[in-house]
C-alpha cells in the first residue's frame, strides 16, 4: 500500500472528509500512475477521486469498534519514527556500499 495513506478508523475526533478525501486522491494516483492526469483524463481521475472519497467516508462512518479511539499525534510520531529506521536503514546501506566500493 501507498505509504502516504494513513489509517483513518477509529480517531477522536472522527475523519474529516478533507482526510478522506486526500486518502481517495493518494489511491487514484498510485492506481493511476501518475500525479497529475492528462487533461484528457482529468474528468475520469476527478470523478474516481470524488466516487473513492465518498466510499472512504460510508466505510470509516460504518466501522465499529470496541477499541478506544487512537490519538491522531500519538499515530503521527509512530510513522515518524518508522519512516526515520527506514531512511537511516537507507542511509548506512548506501555508505557501507560507497565504503565497499572506496575499498576495492
């Protein structure tokens, strides 16, 4: 899944439509491939984003849960911290292959 999606279930306060919304666009560019559509293809891409949007929004008003509700700054710093792993885990492989490479 595109890494720029994040869960939107089960926040205090709920979703906003704007979330939904962005999430739907996210979806269509990664089905899509590209960014920004051809203008031959705006009206396509703009509807599917607005039909996704809408689907966001019935399923997340849709769930239940029993779970308490996550708090939107807590699930922020864990993808921050996962996202910084991730690049750091980049960074040393590509100084150890630089190294690897300044060796031989």
């Amino acid at each position: 899944m595109c890494r720029n999606i994040v869960p939107l279930n089960n926040f205090e306060p709920a979703a906003t439509d704007a979330e939904c919304h962005d999430a739907a666009l996210q979806y269509v560019r990664k089905i899509a491939g590209t960014t920004k559509p051809s203008k031959a293809n705006q009206a396509v891409f703009d509807q599917a984003v607005a039909d996704i949007a809408h689907a966001t929004r019935h399923l997340i008003d849709g769930l239940v849960t029993t779970a308490p509700p996550k708090i939107r700054e807590d699930e922020a710093a864990k993808r921050q911290a996962r996202s910084a792993e991730r690049y750091e885990a980049i960074r040393q492989y590509q100084e150890n292959k630089r190294a690897a490479r300044a060796a031989s």
